[in-house]
C-alpha cells in the first residue's frame, strides 16, 4: 500500500513528523491499485500528487490549483509537499 516506500523508511519518515510537531497530512495520499495504476493519490480521488506537484513546480499559485479542482483542499496540497518531502528524504544503502 505504500508504493515503493520500504517499511522502515515510511514508519521512520512519518514518525520523524510527529516527532517534529509539525502537523501531517500524510493519511491524505492513498493508493489504489486499480486507480492511476496504483500511484498515489489524493484522498481516494483520482487526483494524483505528481499532477499537483507539477502544477507547484510550474508556478501555479495554490489559489488556482483549488478553483480549478473544486474538490481539493488547502491540505490536500501540503499532503503532497509532505509525500514528496518524505520521498525524497530517505538513506540511500551502498554496499560496504
């Protein structure tokens, strides 16, 4: 259920948010895998987070992310900062 994500790395990345006390929108992104193939998503909805981190990254402004998808929400958004952010902070493992 957690894509390509090994266990100990997503229980140490979303425990590392509580540890912090920062809020996590975390249990925002699902995955389904007879949705978008499997990729994650946005509260079951077929709104993936790389289409809203594209949108980020492209310059759009959060504002007009939500007028042109009504059914997304200001924390939907973070969630998809905080998925990418967990993605991307994770140990790489090389042999000794």
């Amino acid at each position: 259920m957690r894509g390509s994500i090994p266990a100990n790395i997503w229980l140490a990345s979303r425990s590392n948010y509580a540890y912090t006390g920062s809020m996590s929108y975390l249990d925002r992104i699902t995955f389904n895998l007879k949705q978008c193939g499997g990729r994650p998503c946005i509260r079951g909805m077929r709104i993936r987070v790389v289409d809203v981190l594209d949108l980020l990254a492209a310059g759009v402004p959060e504002k007009e992310i939500l007028e042109d998808y009504p059914d997304l929400e200001a924390e939907d958004i973070r969630a998809c900062l905080q998925y990418a952010s967990a993605q991307a902070n994770h140990a790489i493992l090389q042999p000794a």
